[in-house]
C-alpha cells in the first residue's frame, strides 16, 4: 500500500481530481484503496479506478500498452481528471522509459517514481 500512499500525494501535489488507470485484476484493489486512505473527494465520481484492456499476454506490444493507456486518459480527462495515476510498476516503467509525461496537457504520475521520490524526500 505504500505505492498508492506516494502517488496519491504526488498527484495532490499536480491536480484537484485524480484517476487511477492500472491492471485489469487490480481495479477492485485500487477502489478500494480510495476508500482506505478517506480519499473519496480528491477522485473523480464516475469510475476514478480504470483498467487496462488489454490481456497479459499482449504486454509485449509496446505501441498497445501505450496506445490503451493514452485512451484510458483521455476518458478520464472528458469525466474530470486534470490528474492521473499509473497505479502499476510494470509499465509505469515503461512510460517513464518512453518520456510520456503527460495526455493533452494532464500530467501523469508515475507510481514508481513517486515512490522513489517520496522516500528521497523522506531522508
């Protein structure tokens, strides 16, 4: 729970209204996180956590990993997002490698980054 505790302060730091986009099996986890840490007011109402579509299976297609999580953020931004999250390492790394910052201006908070970051600031 420590990832989401950082990338939820990081994405405080950045926007009103967060989304979280992550894997299709976590969805439930990362609403419930929502609940857990009291952050119902800093989310947005309609569907704050989203998953990506695509399977496992197909992770090994960078251009489709990419081009669903663009997509998931434009949704978010036309439901009221001006902040969100990659809730998952596996390819929040792989947006960081690919320098995506952000969709249509909306800045996108790395979950492990943030947490790297928030531990350097915490020593």
């Amino acid at each position: 729970m420590g990832l989401a505790k950082a990338d939820g302060i990081a994405a405080q730091a950045m926007g009103t209204k967060m989304a979280f986009i992550t894997l299709l099996y976590r969805e439930k986890k990362a609403a419930k996180r929502i609940s857990v840490y009291g952050a119902q007011n800093l989310v947005i109402p309609y569907r704050p956590c989203r998953a990506l579509t695509i399977s496992l299976e197909r992770f090994r297609d960078e251009y489709q990993v990419v081009n669903d999580f663009l997509q998931l953020n434009t949704e978010t931004i036309h439901h009221g997002a001006d902040v969100v999250i990659s809730a998952c390492c596996n390819y929040s790394t792989l947006f960081t490698y690919k320098d995506i910052e952000d969709v249509e201006g909306m800045p996108i908070v790395h979950g492990a980054i943030a947490a790297l970051k928030l531990v350097e600031t915490m020593a």
